[in-house]
C-alpha cells in the first residue's frame, strides 16, 4: 500500500482507540453485530479451507 492509504489507516486507528465508546453505546449496536457475523463468517469460511 502507499504511504498516503497508510496514514490514512493510521489515523483510523488512532480515533478508535481514543474513542472510549462501545458502538451500541452510539446507535450502531445492529450494524455492528451484522459487521462482526460476516467477519467470523469469513474466518471460519477461511480456516475450514486451511484444513482442507
């Protein structure tokens, strides 16, 4: 990735970790567990294909 995409993800990372908030806590409680279940989704897809 290029510096520019880097700093950006940087930043990112650097507000959440200053933001002391959990996302239902915000209004996001349904967007996140949507978030967070194709993720696991993803990495289990991801590890039974390591198995394999």
């Amino acid at each position: 990735m290029d510096t520019a995409i880097a700093l950006d993800m940087l930043r990112v990372f650097a507000l959440l970790a200053a933001c002391r908030q959990y996302p239902d806590s915000m209004g996001y409680g349904k967007q996140f567990e949507a978030m967070v279940r194709a993720w696991r989704s993803g990495a289990e897809a991801s590890e039974r294909k390591e198995t394999l």
